[in-house]
C-alpha cells in the first residue's frame, strides 16, 4: 500500500489506522502491473493529485490495470 503524503500513516474514514509500505513520491510507478484506487470520501483528494492522475494515464495508454471501488 502506498501513501499520497509523506506520511506512511494512514487513516480511513472509520478511523482505522493503516500502514503505508511507501510513500508516493518513493515509487517508481512503472515497476507495477496495477493501481487500486480507494473509493469513498478520501477519493477527493486523490483526484486532485497531479502525480496520481499521470500514473492513472500512463497506466491506461500503457495496457495496465486500474481498478477503484
């Protein structure tokens, strides 16, 4: 699991605490066959981040999955 802040702490809507392998800026998005995108309030956040819509993008024209719920 990888975190979208610097922070490898993360939290979900319930409160329950999760820890983050890495951090977003720490990957090297090309050496994964797939991205899995969390749905529910924190999804907002994700939509306005820069380096997630690029990875979303080079993903889809590169023939690699990407999956949200």
């Amino acid at each position: 699991m990888v975190s979208v802040t610097d922070s490898q702490q993360v939290e979900g809507r319930n409160g329950i605490r999760f820890q983050a392998d890495q951090s977003l800026s720490e990957i090297d998005a090309s050496s994964f066959d797939m991205v899995f995108l969390p749905g529910g309030p924190g999804e907002l956040p994700l939509a306005k981040n820069a380096l997630i819509t690029e990875i979303i993008q080079s993903y889809d024209h590169g023939s690699k999955f990407v999956a949200a719920i």
